[in-house]
DNA sequence: CTTTCTTTGTGAAATGAATCACAATGTGAA
DNA sequence: TTCACATTGTGATTCATTTCACAAAGAAAG
C-alpha cells in the first residue's frame, strides 16, 4: 500500500509539476500563446494576395486568424513592435520583427525519427520550406530505408543519429516512430543535443528539465473534436432517440 | 480611412470574439482541456499492461500523463468520477467512465477529405480504431483516386459528399486538402450537417457559431518547438557568438 | 486651423485554469 | 480494537491569460 512516492521526505507535500512543455519560462522569453499566435500572424501575412495594401489594423488581422483586435495589440505588444493609430502596422516591417523574434539568425537544423507513413508525409510538406527551420536528416531502423534520399533528406540508419546530430548542431526532433519506440528515441536525440520536441507518437514523452516537448496527440483532438460535435449549443446529440 | 468594420452600429465596442473552436460552453459541458486530458487518461490506463494492478492513484495517473495529482482529481470530479482514498482509483470503472462522457452511445463517424500524402496516413491510422469514433468516409477530386477503397474506407468523388455525409449522419470532418480549398470544402461539409472540424491546412477556417474548429497546426507547432529549444533555461542559444 | 473620426498602446478588471492545503476516509498493521 | 498514515475530494487561493476601456495620436474634411 505504499506509494512509489514516499510523499518526498523533506519536499512540499505535491510535485512540482511540469505544466507545459517544460519547466517556467525564463524572464523575457514569450509564452507559448504568444508564439503560436506570432506564429500564425506571419504566415497569414505572408501569404497575402500581392495587390493588398502594404498596412493592416489590429481588427482585420484578428479577423485573418480568428483571433480578437485587442488580443493582437497586446502580442505585437510583447514583441515591442508598433504601428501608427492612423494606418495600422506595416505588414513588411512586422513580418520581419516576428522572424527576429522566432528565427534563429543562424538557421535551425530539425531531424525526423521514423520514416513510415507519417514521417514520409511531414518530410515533403517541410523541403517546401524556409531555409530558417529545415528537417536536415531522417532516421529509421528499416534498412529498406536508409541510405537512400526521400524528400531531398537523407535517410540514416538510426546507429549514427548521435554522430549526424552532433556534427549538424541539430536542436530539434520531430518523433514518428512507433509509440513503443518514442520515448527511446527521444532520449537518444537528448543525448545527441536535440533540445526540442515535437512528438506524435501516441504517448507522452518523460523527459528531464531542459528539454522541451510538444504532444501532436491526433487521437486526442479527434476525441475533442467528436465531443464538442456533440455538444456544441444546440446540438440535439447524435444519441439515439 | 474607413475600416472594413465601421464600429458595428450599435454592438459593443469591440466583436464579442470567438476564443477557441466555437462560441461559449453551453452548461455542463466541459472544457476543451478537461476533454483532452480525459482522452490521454483513457488511452494511458488501456495501453497498460497486462499484469498491472486494476488501481491507480491520482499521482500514478499524473506521472503516467505528465500531469499533476491534483489535476487528475480535479478532472475525475468534473465527470464525477470517485476513488478510495486507500486503493486510488478502479481502472476498468475510470475507463468506462471517461467513455461515458467522450463517446457517442451510438458511434460516431467521421470524414476525410482530401487523400494526399497526409490524408492516407491518417486513413491508415485511424483503421485501427474503435468502433465509437471511426473513419467511414474520404473524398476527393483526383479521380485517379476515387471510387477506389484506401485502408478500408471508400474514397468518393467530392460531389457526393453531401450525399453520403446526410445518410451516414457524420458529424465530424477532417480536412487534408490544400490550404486554397480547405474553407470551401468546410462549407460543403458544414452544409452537409458536419459539426466538428479537424483542419491540417495552414489556414484558419472562418465557420458560423455552431461549428467546432480544431487547427492542427504543425508548422506553428514546429515553429514553436524550435523557439523553445533555443530559449530553454540554460540554453546558449543557437546564435552566432 | 479646428473638428471629427478611427485606431493604437496599455493600465486595470475580469475571466479562466491550475495549485494549494486540509478535513474526511478507510485500510492494514499492531 | 485501536492507531497510524497515505490518499481522496474540494473550498480557497494563486497564477496566467484575455478582455475592457480609455487617453493619446494623427489623418481627413471642412
Ligand atoms: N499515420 C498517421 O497519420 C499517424 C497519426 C497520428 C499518430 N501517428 C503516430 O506516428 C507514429 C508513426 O506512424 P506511421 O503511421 O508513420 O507508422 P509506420 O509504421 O508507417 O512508420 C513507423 C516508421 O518508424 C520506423 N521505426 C520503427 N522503430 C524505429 C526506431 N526505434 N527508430 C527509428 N525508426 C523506427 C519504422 O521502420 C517505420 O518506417 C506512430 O507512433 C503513430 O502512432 C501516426
Ligand atoms: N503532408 C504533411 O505532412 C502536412 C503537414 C501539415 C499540413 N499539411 C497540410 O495538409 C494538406 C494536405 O497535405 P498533403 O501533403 O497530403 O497534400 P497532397 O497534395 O499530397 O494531397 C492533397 C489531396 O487533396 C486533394 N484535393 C485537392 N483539392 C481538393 C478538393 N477541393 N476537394 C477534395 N480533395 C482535394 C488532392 O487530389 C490530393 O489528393 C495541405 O493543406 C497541407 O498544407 C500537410
């Protein structure tokens, strides 16, 4: 009837609890909301029709991304861009303040584990795409599949993701293994010098302070999706009768 | 100089403003977290192993998801879900119990629309799955691709959609198209009598109140996750010196 | 030049979610 | 039977995020 945890002899009755992806942001470091939210601004903005006008107003940008006007004041707020109370923000210069803010100046290396039906799909959706996050190299166990080049990406056998790793200065991981195999191979990126996670193996990964992790949980949000199908006001159930 | 939206005649000030997928909860609905958590409950305490005790305490729960002890009971009083404060929690009771509240009695179905890369990994996943939530339909324009059968499920034309989604009764849509047509392929759904939305194009689906949008946003999630990983506690910052 | 707009930037307030903390519970050991 | 103790259930509290609401700014019209 013991429990694993001995209520921790000399700590504060509950854990300390990790809430998000990791541990608490240090100061000057945006929230998650704020960089998602950044995050979606600028695709929105860059991928507008080319006659637009080069300004946009808090309101009509809202509007872009099912946001609210007052809600994107306050994130570009964050980021201490502003614009002019008579013609709003200057889409050029905002794309540009929200790259400072979320790119690495130097580039950033992503590297894929798993190249099977997902892996495969998620590798062509990112060779389209900007030379400041790229998926540089994939990994799999299937020797069917190593050595050869999907997607412009080379496709390594898992033994060398430590060295390959290293050697690009990878900083991110993008899980599509089997959920037996995740929390293995995260920690094999970990130790290689992976700091962030994006995982969409069915299984939350554990691992320590200093890393970060994102659950792409697609069962969950399949759920979810069902559940407010269902329950949205005035929706009479999809129960029999 | 005049906005788009000239200050709503005689509304409020600024638009009452969607905050998630759809408009406020009606009572007794719970919230978009309580749902997801609920989800990755069920999925942790039904993957486990065979030999495994038929209880769990609160805090077992919580390692197992990543959560904390007292947010698991939190969660399991929402559903009105009880323990023994000696032996935790009855595994096979807390499973039925979370179906209770996610599951339709009845099943619910689902529709995919768009059979590229990613719709045919999804398709392949979700066949494997319970029958409460399945995949039952896929559409298409590409007629190298319709009136085929993918992974079990029947891929039609785009023009029958509406057909089959009324006389299957799906409420749910997942969008795999590209961006340019994912809103109007959500109209077409939405017309059709889909509720609840699970969009993967990188555009935000602008639907009346009474639908529910989930934005499975993976660049913005990767977005994220690089930025993370340069601005862990610690982290030097993947920059230039 | 002045008036009339609409919009920005931002403290203050409101809402929402997670955490704390502890009385109540009931089991197993003595 | 009684004691000791770890856990549940939950009101109260803290923390985070969103929304409100308004002063300040500046363009256009008269
Ligand atoms: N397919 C989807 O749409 C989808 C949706 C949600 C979640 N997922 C999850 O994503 C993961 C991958 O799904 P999938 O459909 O692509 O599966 P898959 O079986 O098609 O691909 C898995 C790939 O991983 C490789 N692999 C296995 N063990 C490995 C290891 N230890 N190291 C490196 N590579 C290894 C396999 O060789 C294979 O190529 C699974 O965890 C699945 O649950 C998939
Ligand atoms: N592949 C990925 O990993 C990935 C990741 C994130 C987001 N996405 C997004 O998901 C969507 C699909 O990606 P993909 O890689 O599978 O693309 P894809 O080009 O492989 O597949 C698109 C499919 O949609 C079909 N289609 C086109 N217009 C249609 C319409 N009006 N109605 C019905 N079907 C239509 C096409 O025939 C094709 O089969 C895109 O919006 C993409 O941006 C994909």
């Amino acid at each position: 009837m013991k429990p694993k945890q001995p209520t921790d002899l000399m700590a504060p009755p509950e854990r300390p609890a990790p809430v998000a992806g990791a541990a608490g942001r240090a100061p000057g470091v945006l929230s998650e909301k704020h960089v998602a939210r950044l995050s979606v601004y600028r695709r929105l903005l860059q991928d507008r029709p080319a006659g637009a006008p080069p300004e946009i107003y808090s309101h009509d940008l809202a509007a872009l991304s099912r946001s609210t006007a007052a809600q994107v004041r306050r994130d570009l707020m964050t980021i201490g861009f502003t614009g002019s109370p008579a013609r709003g923000y200057r889409i050029d210069q905002l794309i540009e303040a929200i790259g400072r803010t979320l790119d690495a100046p130097a580039g950033q290396g992503a590297a894929l584990c798993g190249v099977g039906n997902l892996g495969r799909a998620l590798l062509d959706y990112f060779t389209i795409w900007r030379p400041q996050l790229r998926i540089v190299a994939a990994f799999d166990t299937d020797t069917a599949k190593t050595g050869r080049v999907i997607h412009r990406c080379r496709v390594y056998p898992l033994a060398e993701l430590e060295a390959v790793v290293r050697a690009q200065g990878i900083s991110v991981g993008v899980i599509t293994v089997p959920a037996a195999s995740a929390q293995r191979v995260a920690e094999m990126m970990l130790a290689a010098g992976v700091r962030g996670f994006l995982n969409f193996a069915p299984t939350p990964l554990h691992l320590p302070d200093g890393a970060y992790v994102e659950e792409m949980d697609i069962t969950t949000s399949m759920e979810t999706v069902a559940y407010f199908a269902r329950h949205l006001p005035g929706a009479a159930a999809t129960e029999k009768p």
